[in-house]
C-alpha cells in the first residue's frame, strides 16, 4: 500500500482510539448505560448502527462471490440470512419486543413465560444458545478480516496471524466504551462506506462498459426472475463454475452448489426466510439494538433506517467491487480451474483496480465494518453473561461499578474465544453455510411458537431450544446439504416443542394475561383475549393480522428494490434501473398510508419501577395514573 493509504488507515485508527476513550466514562456509569446506552438514543441514530451492524467484511466477500457466480438472480439468495427479516421487525415484531422493556432476549423470557420452573429453564436455554451462536458469529468474522487483511502486506504469515491483529486492537475499543462504541462506530463506519461505495461505484462505471460485462458473463446473468431451472451456462468462459453450479452436492465438500432447480431452491429459501424472520430477533446485537429505543414505536422506526442503511450502499459497494472483478480479474479466476476462490476478488479489485487515497478510504471503510459487527456482537454476548449468570445467580446486590468492570472482563474473554475458534474455521463459505444452515434454524420453531400461540410453555420453548441447538452442532459432524440440513433441523426442533409443551401444564392465566396486554400479539390467542376482556371489556384483541401481512409483502417488493436499484445503477442498465426505482417509490408511498400513518404517537411515561412506557397501552399494562412521573419532553409527540 501507498503510503498516503497507509496514512488514511492509521488516522481512522487514532480516531477509533479517541472515540473509545471518549465514551468509556458515559459506558460505565451502570450495566444499562454499558449495553443499551441508557436508552437515550434517537431511533434514526441506533438505525444507522443497526444498519452499519450488519455490514461486515465477511458477507461482503461472500455477496460479491454470490454476484459474481449467479448474477442479479444471487438477490434471492439474500433469503439465506434472511436479510429480509427486518421487514418483519419493522411492520409488527420490533414494536412487540420493545414493549417488554428488558435488557437482553433472555430476560425477555420473563415477560412471555413468568417465572415458573419452565421459565427459568427457558431463559437458561437462550443465554446458552446466546452464547454458541456469539462463538460461531465471532468465528465468521475471524475468517472473513483474516482472508481481507492478509493480501494487503508483503509478509508471508499465515492469514489468521492478521486476523488476530485486527481483532485485539478492535478489542480495546469494544471493551471500554460498550453500546456507545457500538452507535459512534457504527456512525464513522455509515460515513466511510458511503464514500467507499460510491467511489468503487464511480470507478466501475467510468472504467467499464456495459457491453465488457455482458461479454464476460453468460446470457441471463442480468436478469433478475428466472424460470424452473437457473439456465446460467458458465462452460464456455469458466467451466470451473459450471462445475460449481451444476453439480450434485457432495456432504465431503467435492461435489457442487446443488443450486441448478433454482426455483426449487429459492422457494425452500423463502418458507424458511418467512419461518426465520417470525421467530422474531436473535439473541445477539440485533435484539440489543431494539431494545435500546426509547418507545415501541421508535423501535418500528428503526428498522426502517436500519432497511435502507444495510441495504442501498452496501450493495453499491458489492455491485462495483463485482463489475471490476468480472472485467478485469476474470481471466486470474479462470486461471486456477477447479480451485477457484472467489474470496479473492475482494482484496484483488481493491489492490489493483482503486487509486492511491480511495484504496485507504476503501480499506478503512471494510475493517470499520468488520469493526461495526464485531463490537456489536461481543457487547450482545457480553450482556447476557454479565446480565443474565452473573447478576441473576452470582451477585446479585453487586454496586454498578463492578458490573460494568465484569462487563470488560466478559467482553475479553469473549474476544479470545472467537480468536480461538476462528483458527478452526477452513473458510468464509463454510462457516456461512453452518450458521444459516444450522445455527439459526435450532432457534425457529420456539421462537415462532412463543409470539403466536397462548398453550406454548417453558418445557416446550427449552425443549425446542435445545433439541436444535444439539442437531446444530451434529452437523459439524455429519455434512449434509444446507437446505435439506436447515429442514432436518427446523423438524427436529419444532416436533420436540410441541411434544413436551404438550405433556406439560400450561403457563397461568396470571402470566399469559399479562402478557397479551402488554405485547398484544395476534395469532392464537383467543382463550386469553377471552379472559383479558372479562377483566377488562374496554379491551380489544389486536385485529391487525390483516394490515401486518400486507405490509410485509409490500415491504418486501420495497426492500428488494433497495437492493436492485444500486445494482443496475453500476451495471448501467438504465430502462431496468428507472423501473427499480419506481417500484421503490410506489411501495413506499403504500406504506405511508398503511404502516407509517398507524404507528401512533410514542408518549412515554415512567412506570413504578422506573422503566419508559408508551402512552396508548390498555390500563392493564400501564402504571397507575398517580404514579406516573412524566419523563421530560416526551409528553409531547415525537416530530416524527
């Protein structure tokens, strides 16, 4: 690298250090300033984190390789995530968590399950699927800052050894400033890839015509629908991908994708993309993020931010790192036959094909993203440890000071886990494949379970819990497809919640009351609305199934045209792109009338305890009016 690169790297660095150092008096006033930012942040601020959260150096590899091999049909491969879930959480499910008021998913557990036996053990079953899925997440991006960085220096040490590097300076950022290292991250990491993307952007459409792509993809590479079968024939300009794409799937690893009935494939992808995103958030930064609103319906809102900052310039970023690496990189890929990597495209297009000065905005941008997920996931990890073991069963009286103190020793040796198994990891794709394959389907069928049905219990959420945590670790050992594995698993997982909830009481009516006025789901509630409303007749059941189920589909054709949009921009299809951007602006003018306008106004009050509520709760849910000390300045609607 230049040395003016060099110099642009290190400066980002020096500002994560002063940022780190800046927020670590904020961070450690108490355990909730340390992991949820006090919840004083505005929703379109932690949006923006959310968003930058979920960028990382990692997918990024894995998406541009994903491009490359499938063309603009790779945007339904995007169901693999699902980075559609967001939908979800937007349109109803980030308003039901936020009304819960907790610090972390496992404490969750307590509003929907009490604290029976049952409860307990569900809540134990989330800290410890909280805590495999941390190690696998770190693991992924381990590999992913491993195989970037290595490429950009002359010394020939093994790729891990710069991985490593990489994740202890991140580490001393992380550690110190918690949640607030998160968000101020997040917000230098949005800056940087918004000026990456748009000047790999610039760069691919200033250096290639359209006509350059097409000669070097095949017939059907741009086009975004398809037919039964994929019909992408690679033989002529790499057989190697023929191979790859064609070929059955081999659990050894030396057979192919298995993707060619790619209609089949997808609609796969999809029932569990839909199965996925009605589980609700993971444990992991994606429920902290939403906790740390200051109202259920800000917790809506951001994740609309959150959509359109992961979405739009990431994918501006993957199109024109794709388009140089297909012009330009091609003939190197087709060069190694059968061992092609297109992990290597990355670092490749970076190193040749970018300018002195963008090259280390460029580089900056990637490790600020990587930075952006990593932090966010070992503060999520470190919250359930400190929150969840040591303040529930080990010191429980214990003063602030030394939650926050166990917070940075929780946070580090989380980091030295993931270091530790990130040196078992053989490479990006393998590690993907396992943890939307594996890890995330042991989580489904309870999760789904508990928002949609008043009968499921604790035994039956840890059965379920634990019955796919265990089939995910199997299938390290025995391979099998990732479709037929994420079936197999979701099976398992759903026939053992059932079965026990079934063979054991349900929760009381005390609970599951408390419960459906707090959230107010829909679903199949009907026995507890029923009692709700002989309590209470003012109360009415929650009839927006209807409204909710349309939003998403509108919110999903919206969504996709975030992510087609930058695509066709860089590929200079220009009819394609207007008709992109149309479909995006008719399906949000759709959604300003039938999910915007019926947010409600997002009052909050203090409770007794002294935790927020939104105003617009029934009376059930609420504080008494005598106890009620409004918060200042939320009296007024919010301007948005």
């Amino acid at each position: 690298m230049h040395p003016v690169d060099l110099a642009i790297i290190l400066l980002y660095l020096l500002l994560m250090a002063l940022v780190g150092w800046w927020v670590s008096k904020l961070a450690s006033r108490n355990v909730e300033a340390y992991f949820l930012a006090g919840r004083s942040l505005p929703w379109w601020l932690i949006g923006v984190a959310h968003g930058s959260s979920g960028i990382d150096i990692t997918g990024t590899l894995w998406f541009v390789m994903m491009l490359y091999i499938y063309g603009v049909k790779a945007t339904w491969l995007l169901w693999v995530w699902p980075l559609f879930n967001v939908v979800f959480r937007m349109m109803y499910l980030g308003t039901w968590v936020r009304r819960s008021n907790v610090l972390t998913g496992a404490e969750w557990m307590r509003t929907r399950f009490g604290h029976s036996r049952g409860a307990e053990l569900a809540y134990i079953s989330v800290v410890v699927y909280a805590l495999v899925s941390l190690i696998g997440f770190l693991s992924y991006a381990f590999r992913g800052v491993s195989e970037f960085t290595a490429p950009f220096f002359p010394w020939p040490y093994p790729d891990e050894y710069y991985g490593t590097a990489v994740l202890a300076v991140t580490g001393l950022y992380c550690v110190v400033g918690g949640m607030y290292s998160v968000v101020m991250n997040d917000l230098i990491q949005f800056g940087l890839l918004l000026v990456a993307a748009i000047v790999v952007a610039v760069i691919a459409i200033v250096s290639v015509e359209p006509d350059q792509i097409l000669a070097a993809v095949p017939a059907g590479w741009d086009r975004l629908f398809f037919t039964w079968q994929l019909d992408l024939d690679w033989s002529t300009l790499m057989p190697a991908l023929n191979e790859r794409i064609y070929a059955p799937y081999d659990p050894a690893g030396q057979g192919g994708d298995g993707y060619s009935l790619f209609m089949l494939f997808t609609g796969m992808l999809l029932l569990k993309g839909v199965l996925v995103s009605m589980a609700g958030p993971t444990p992991n930064y994606a429920i902290q993020h939403i906790l740390s609103t200051r109202s259920p319906r800000e917790a809506a809102l951001e994740n609309l931010a959150m959509a359109i900052v992961s979405l739009s310039p990431r994918f501006l970023l993957i199109a024109g790192i794709t388009v140089l690496g297909i012009v330009f990189y091609s003939p190197q890929l087709a060069a190694m036959g059968a061992q092609v990597n297109f992990e290597t495209i990355l670092p490749a297009v970076l190193r040749d094909h970018v300018p002195i000065g963008c090259k280390g905005i460029l580089i900056a941008a990637l490790l600020a993203a990587f930075m952006s997920t990593f932090v966010s996931t070992v503060n999520s990890g470190a919250a359930y440890v400190v929150n969840d073991i040591y303040k529930r069963y080990l010191d429980p009286q214990a003063p602030p000071k030394r939650y926050v103190a166990v917070s940075w020793m929780t946070s580090t040796a989380v980091i030295l886990l993931g270091i530790g198994f990130g040196f078992l990891t053989q490479n990006v794709h393998s590690i993907t494949g396992w943890i939307v394959s594996a890890l995330v389907p042991a989580f489904v069928a309870p999760n789904v379970l508990k928002w949609h049905w008043w009968r499921f219990n604790g035994y039956g959420f840890l059965a379920g819990m634990v019955a796919g945590t265990a089939a995910a670790i199997g299938k390290i050992f025995v391979p099998l497809h990732d479709v037929p594995a994420f079936l197999l698993i979701l099976a398992i997982s759903f026939a053992a919640s059932v079965a026990v909830c079934l063979l054991t009481r349900s929760e009381s009516d005390e609970v599951l009351m408390g419960f459906y006025r707090t959230v107010r789901p829909w679903g199949w509630w009907g026995p507890i609305c029923a009692k709700c409303r002989r309590a209470d007749p003012d109360l009415e059941p929650n009839r927006d199934f209807p409204r909710d189920m349309f939003n998403i589909v509108v919110g999903l054709v919206w969504q996709t045209s975030l992510v087609t949009s930058p695509i066709y921009l860089v590929l200079q299809q220009w009819p394609t792109l207007w008709t992109s951007l149309a479909v995006c602006a008719v399906t949000s003018a759709i959604l300003k009338f039938t999910w915007y306008d019926h947010l409600g106004p997002g009052e909050m009050y203090l409770t007794p305890d002294g935790l927020p509520r939104e105003k617009g709760q029934d009376s059930a849910a609420r504080a008494p009016a005598a106890a009620n000390e409004t918060i200042p300045g939320a009296n007024q609607p919010h301007a948005d």
